[in-house]
C-alpha cells in the first residue's frame, strides 16, 4: 500500500476538492485512481466505525455541522431550529456517515421537468442538460460501488417490524411498488465489507461498514495509491482566481486557525448545497463583485430540500421500529407524475425511525402537553415513516450571506425558504395516503408531523445548458471560471422524488472522467 501523499502548498499542478461526501470524496478517490494528483480539504474531524457512538444526542455531537446558520422565509424550521436548518455532517465522508442509504435512480420524466411538468406558477423550473440515457451508465457504476441491493445480482434487505406493518398496510389500499427499497447497505459480504447486522443506528454512523461512505471506502482507497492528501479541519476561506480569471488555489484555515494557501491547476467545491453556494460568494473579488461564479445571479438560488414531513402509527401491540435498518422499506405507487391529484412530480414513503431523545426533540418542539407525553409512552407501539417528494425551486429560495460572522470572521449562510403551493398539496396527499395505510393495518391513532431539518440539501448551484439560468454546465464546470467545478448536490437543477445520494455519485464518477480527460487533452 502507498504511503498517502504530501504535496506541497505552492504545487500548482493539484486538484484541490473542498469537502469529501458523497460528491467529493467519490471524485477525490476517481481521480487518484486515474493518476491525478489530489488535496482533499476536510471542514471537519476525520473518524471511522470504531469511533461512532450508538447513541443519537452524542454522536449528534460528535459528527453534526453545529457552526452557526441563520434561517428565514415562513418554513417551520426557521421558527424551531432556526440555527440548524440542516441535519448535515461535518467530518472526513461527510454526511455519506449520516445517510439512510436509499439509493434511486431519477425517473425518465425527473430530468426534463419543465418540459414534462410545463411552467408552475411561483417555480423557477428547468430541465437538466442531461437524461436518462447518458446517466445510465455512470448510474450502473454508482450501483456498483455503493453495492446497491436490488440491483446487480444483490438481494434487497430483509424486512423488520417497521417494514411489514406498511407492506401489509399499502398492500390492504391496493398499492404495488412496495419492497425494502434499494439500498447502499450489504444485505450478504461486498466490496470487503460485512453485511448489514440490523443494529439501527444508521444515522449515527454504521460501526460495520455495511453501509457504504465515502469515509471508509473510497478516502482510504484513494489514498492508498499515493496521489491523494486529505487534510482534516481545513475549513476553506476562499477561492483565489488571476487576472485571466482562472482559479488559482484556495485559502484555509487549518486546525491551529492558521490562514494557509493551497495552489491549484482546478477547484472542485463539494462543501453542500449551504457551504458551497457560501464559499463562492465569500469568494467575492473586483473581477466577481457578486460572488466567483455568479454573474448569473443564480448562485445561492433555487434551494431544494425535498418535500418531506412524516406520519407516525400507534398500535396495540410492540412495533419496537428502531430495530433494524433505519430506512428499511419503500412505497413507489406516487412516485410517478400524475397531475390529476393536483401537483406536479410525486413523492415516496419510506419507512423512519427515530430513537427516544430525538423523537422527543422532533415530534412537537415545546409540545408538551397531554397528546405529546401519550404518544412518547406508546413509543414501544410505534411505527413511522417519512415523505420524501419534488419540491419545486424557487428563485427567492436561496441561500445568501448573513451579517452573522462565525469564529473565523466568514460571513454565514441565511437559509431563506418557503414552501410552494405544490409543496404543500403534495405532503398534504402524503399525510392522508399515510395515515390510510397504518389505519388499514389497525392504528389506534396516527400522527403526522411536520418537516424536520433536512438532510437533502439540493440546488443552488444548478445546471444549466444557459450561462444565464444557473452556475454550471453539464459536467458540473461553472460557466464563468473555466477551471472550476461543482460536485455535490448543489449542482442539482431539480430535486426529483429520489434520495439524492446516488445521484450525486453517479455524477462525481462521471465527471472525474470528465475532469481527467480534459487535464489528459491540456484543456485544464
């Protein structure tokens, strides 16, 4: 195995990636195998299974991005957790720790949704400059590397308490689609790691390894060919770029608070859909007096997070839901787009489940009254699941700089967001169809709750095949800055009904191909 690599800050011939989820740390290990030369710079710690906590306040602790955030706009997030409008992990693997799992593929319909939805009024629609087709086979190697069940060869998971309950229940009204999802977790030994041991805490960091991250699959592997450096508590700055307007490296500070300077031949930036859009308009130069990237104005805009919300279903006798996987199965009926039942796009339900504390933390923040404490003492006799659908973007749903400053002086992100009218219909149809299935399978009682703080952090940084429309082109390449990238699920131009996670990866797989063939050609 190759000692991992140490390049030095004026090598101006590196790809410096900032951040290492699912997009960056997919991208940094693409390239390392293809003979690039890599800094991988991480805002946060780096720990592997053998540090994870089982235990939701702590390892909440331990891996959560809790630096300031402000939030505005009229989503109930702003008024509850108005510091934490996302659950999202800062930390070498980023939230490819934190994630369920669920890898879906986008349906044919979800790349062209303006073509297939026609222009809604109140959205800022748009179709990707790429389709299913080009996807598929970068779709096929996400697969392959996530070890994703139900494709390939691999068996889906088994099912637990959680899963049968809605099975029997979605079955009872009729629907179809129905199984325990597609997911980025062993159901038998893959790719060297053991297969899923239904411990539930997949939030908290699988402490087996049967749930694929970036953290401990493709990091390590990317430093084991020597051509890749990952730097943890390296929080970026900025972006530096020359008179030519090319990027010419980053600032960072390192783990002492010390300002260092990075060269390089090409910056991707894969910080989220929150610090990413924030890192280019901290970049703001005489050159880019709106921020790097952005005489679009679009950088910061059409913020995405999912329509999501949950239902809860009480019974008379033990569900004990947190047993097993977290996400363990799936309705796919209303996924498709049907606008007779008065939205756009469409939505699933997948099976949730949430420990104690933070049921506690999420189910009626300041609730505590009679109804609240009741449905805490069921909780043995619980089931839950949660919504996930297409929201639509919106202009005005953006993220932009706060006059709130974190410990390193950088200006912070405001959140603003406000839910669509098809948003709401959407999780309305979802609430009903919901609660229908528990009460098909005998709930006493059902509990539909409200948003919680996302973890599918998308757009703000959208595609667009138009300079004018968005921040990037096809590849991800930002249209103002030639040797500038985007690589996470910011660079989304909708959000489509699916967890995005495999999407993100398919695209980082892509555009390493991309990104090496252009350096190979000198383009870069």
């Amino acid at each position: 195995m190759a000692e991992a690599a140490k390049f030095d800050l004026t090598d101006d011939s590196v790809v410096v990636i900032i951040g290492t989820g699912a997009g960056g740390g997919v991208l940094a290990n693409e390239l390392a195998q293809k003979g690039v030369k890599v800094v991988a710079l991480e805002a946060g710690g780096r720990y592997l299974p053998e540090d994870y906590v089982n235990d939701e306040w702590e390892s909440f602790g331990q891996l959560a991005w809790t630096d300031p955030r402000t939030t505005s706009g009229d989503w109930r997030v702003a008024k509850d957790f108005s510091g934490l409008p996302a659950w999202i992990v800062k930390a070498v693997g980023g939230t490819s720790i934190h994630w369920a799992g669920a890898s879906l593929r986008f349906q044919d319909h979800e790349w062209k949704a303006l073509t297939n939805y026609g222009a809604v009024e109140g959205a800022s629609l748009l179709d990707w400059p790429i389709d299913a087709a080009e996807m598929a086979p970068w779709y096929d190697k996400a697969e392959a590397k996530l070890g994703v069940t139900g494709t390939g060869d691999r068996a889906r998971l088994p099912g637990n308490n959680n899963f049968k309950i809605l099975e029997k229940g979605a079955k009872a009204l009729g629907l179809q689609d129905v199984h325990t999802g597609n997911m980025a977790i062993n159901s038998a030994e893959y790719d060297e790691r053991m297969a899923c041991q239904q411990t539930g805490f997949c939030f908290q960091g699988c402490k087996w390894g049967a749930k694929w991250s970036s953290a401990y699959t493709d990091i390590p592997r990317g430093e084991a060919t020597g051509n890749l450096e990952v730097r943890d508590h390296a929080h970026v700055a900025r972006i530096l770029h020359d008179d030519a307007g090319k990027v010419t490296g980053v600032e960072y500070f390192d783990k002492d608070g010390a300002l260092q300077m990075q060269k390089a031949r090409v910056v991707c930036v894969a910080g989220n859909s929150f610090e990413s859009p924030r890192l280019l308009l901290n970049s703001a130069s005489s050159m880019f007096p709106d921020g790097l990237a952005n005489s679009s104005g679009q950088v910061g805009r059409n913020y995405m997070r999912h329509t999501t919300g949950s239902v809860y279903g009480l019974f008379e006798k033990p569900v004990r839901m947190w047993r097993g996987t977290t996400m363990a199965g799936i309705v796919r009926d209303h996924a498709k787009h049907d606008p007779s039942r008065g939205f756009v796009g469409g939505y699933e339900l997948e099976t949730l489940s949430l420990g104690l504390p933070f049921m506690a933390a999420f189910l009626d923040p300041g609730g505590w009254g009679r109804e609240f404490t009741t449905a805490l003492d069921s909780y043995e006799n619980m089931a839950g699941m949660w919504i996930v659908g297409e929201d639509m973007p919106q202009a005005e749903n953006r993220v932009t700089l706060s006059e709130t400053v974190d410990k390193l002086g950088l200006k912070v992100a405001n959140v603003n967001f406000s839910d669509h009218p098809n948003d709401v219909a959407m999780r309305n149809h979802a609430y009903d169809l919901g609660q229908r299935i528990y009460k098909a399978v005998g709930a006493t009682r059902t509990l539909p709750t409200p948003p919680y703080p996302s973890t599918h952090n998308l757009g703000t940084n959208r595609m667009s095949e138009k300079p004018e429309d968005g921040v990037v082109d096809k590849w991800g390449r930002a249209h103002d800055v030639p040797n500038l990238f985007v690589s996470d699920g910011s660079q989304f131009t909708t959000g489509a009904a699916e967890n995005p996670t495999l999407t993100i990866v398919a695209l980082a797989i892509r555009q390493a191909d991309h990104i090496a063939s252009e350096l190979a050609a000198g383009n870069l």
